[in-house]
C-alpha cells in the first residue's frame, strides 16, 4: 500500500482501504527519508560502522582469526537498560578484542507462534497500543545511542521494510529460521551493506540455509519502496558476506562436533566456505538458558582442538539472568521475551571462552 506524498507531508493519516484490504485500516508513516533526516548518523559513526562492517566480513572470510560474539537482550524494551549493557560490553570488548570482536544485539522486532509482544518497533508502550511512528524513531534513538558507544550493532531483520529506517546504523544483520526460506528476506539481503546470517530451519535442517546464502550472494530485481516511500523496483548487487547459523531444531541441538561437520559438508557440497556460527540459545540450549555457558564452552574446546570453520557465537545475555512477564511493575534489565543470561553470567563465560582460544593472528 503506498503513501502518498500528501499523506507524508500533512502528517498522520488514518483511511480504511475497503477496495484492496476490506476492514484494514492504514496510519500513514514518515518516509525514510523523513526519520534519517530528523535522526542522522553523524559522520565519524558512519566511518566507525564502515569499519565494523569491514572487520565483521574478514572475520568470515577468516582473515581476521578472532571469534564473533554477537551478545545482548533477546530484545529491547528499556532503552536505559539497553544503554546501561553496551557500557559494560563496550569495556569488555577493550579487555578481550585480541581474540574477539564483540557485537551487541538490538533486536526489536519478535516473530510470535501465535501472539504476544511484538517488540519495541511495534508496540514501545508494550501496551497494545501499536504507536509504530514511536517505536520506529526510540529504535533508532537507541540504536544511534549505542553506535555513539563504538559498539557493533546486529538486529534479526523481521520485516524488510523496517530496514530502511534502521540498517545505516548496524553492522551485522540476521534472517531467523522462520524467514530463512521467505524469497523477500532472501532478496533484501542481496542489498544489504553488511554480512547477514541466516540461522537454519526450525526442524534443524541445513539446506535452507544453505539455498539462502546461494541466493542472496545473487544480484535481485524486486517490488520494494524507496527512501521516500514510493514503491519502485529495487536492483541489487548480491551480498558475498552471508554465512549459516546453527540453531538447533526440532528439539535437538546441532553445535557438537558431528553436527559441525555434517554443515561443513553441505557448504562445501554446495561450493560455499565452511563458515559457521553457532546460536547458544533455543534447542541448542534446550531453551535453558543457563546452559548457553556449557555451549559456548564447547564451541571454545572443539576451536582449540583445532575447528576452523566456526566463525562465532551468539547469546541471549542481559542485566539480569531470566526472564519476567509485561507488567506495570517490572525488574530492570530483565527480558520480557527469552529468559537471558545476566551480565555476571555472560561475563564470566565469555572471559572463559577468551582463555580457551588461541591467539590471533589478525
């Protein structure tokens, strides 16, 4: 459904569309263009970012040595909690850089089975109200925030659209096991300026993945809207940068050695480098998130037997450890999606991690 310029420059507007969608009714948003000119990028983050994104690609490619740690809140709903976490991973990243490069995750979108919060982009009062105009400028308020701290930043791109108004600011996007097959996310990531993971599918199958990195290193022609908001059709070049996620699936997990190796050979079989990273968290962790330490653990001892291929992990991880229901009153730094590890947890495992690596040799 297209805005029209009216509707952008007059503000809010509210319409039913009985002719395309019988009892849809549509708020018309800022443009792209609009929010990014409100909320710029200043130029020394923009290089920072550039930077990031170029460190990020070696690590894949496996010119640089140190490991990924994609580290944060399972999602965002407190920005001063979120800032108060890229403090602390900010100064543990000038302690532990030499073997790892860490990057915070701002994911504010959550794909649901059924309902539920669909994360700050969507509804930030968390009160049913659905204010996407807000939730759309707080996210990039925080993301600009924590760019400003020189942390990376990753986000799971649930929605393509909601790209346009976030990716100049993220250095590392992932495509999540629901999505992975879906042709539009395929085709966004063939024009992102960043790596992307794609995590394997829910039943913990390889292919799909796979078939998505094949396709979106492909240059695309799609239905898209631009920076203004008007619809177009969007070339893009194709992004060499994408990699596999291991997530487990089905109720099993697949980060041990044999499941390493199995995803090792469907890459290669499919001509693509053996680069992995493994998502500590969901059936990896049997949805315990205590046992995200005892993962990453393992990851750490099978690369100092001497795996190559795994290029990273991720973790749920915030202030406090668990998780809390949406409430009047609430924990602060607690999730209220995935229970995390808290921040004593997370600390200590990744400074565990680090002795367990061998030394770069970036």
């Amino acid at each position: 459904m297209q805005v029209t310029s009216e509707s952008r420059q007059t503000g809010r507007k509210e319409s039913t569309m009985n002719d395309t969608l019988p009892g849809a009714q549509v708020t018309a948003l800022p443009s792209p263009a609009t929010v990014l000119d409100q909320m710029p990028l200043a130029a020394p983050v923009a290089v920072q970012i550039s930077q990031h994104r170029h460190a990020i690609r070696e690590v894949i490619s496996g010119d640089d040595s140190r490991l990924l740690v994609v580290t944060g809140p399972c999602s965002i709903h407190d920005p001063q909690a979120a800032y108060d976490y890229g403090r602390r991973l900010a100064a543990l990243q000038s302690e532990l850089g030499d073997k790892m490069l860490l990057v915070m995750r701002c994911y504010f979108e959550k794909p649901r089975t059924t309902v539920g919060w669909k994360g700050l982009l969507h509804d930030p009062a968390m009160d049913g109200s659905h204010d996407m105009e807000k939730g759309i400028t707080l996210g990039r308020e925080v993301l600009l925030e924590l760019a400003g701290m020189g942390l990376p930043l990753a986000t799971e791109a649930l929605n393509p659209l909601s790209m346009n108004y976030l990716q100049d600011t993220l250095s590392w996007v992932a495509v999540g096991a629901r999505t992975t097959e879906s042709q539009p996310h395929r085709e966004m990531a063939s024009g992102l300026s960043m790596p992307v993971g794609f995590k394997n599918a829910t039943d913990g199958s390889f292919g799909v993945a796979v078939n998505a990195i094949k396709s979106a290193a492909q240059p695309h022609s799609f239905l898209g809207v631009d920076a203004d908001g008007r619809m177009g059709v969007m070339r893009t070049s194709g992004n060499a940068h994408c990699h596999i996620v291991l997530r487990g699936g089905n109720g099993r997990p697949n980060y041990d050695e044999l499941s390493i190796a199995r995803c090792e050979h469907a890459l290669e079989n499919a001509g693509l480098a053996p680069r992995i990273m493994v998502d500590c968290s969901h059936e990896n962790s049997a949805k315990n998130h205590l046992k995200q330490a005892e993962v990453l653990a393992d990851i750490g001892r099978q690369i100092q037997a001497g795996n190559r291929s795994i290029l990273g992990v991720m973790l749920e991880s915030f202030i406090e450890e668990g998780r809390q229901e949406i409430a009047a009153e609430m924990c602060y730094g607690q999730s209220v999606t995935d229970a995390c590890l808290s921040w004593e947890q997370t600390e200590m495992a990744l400074r565990s991690l680090h002795q367990q690596l061998p030394d770069s040799q970036s």
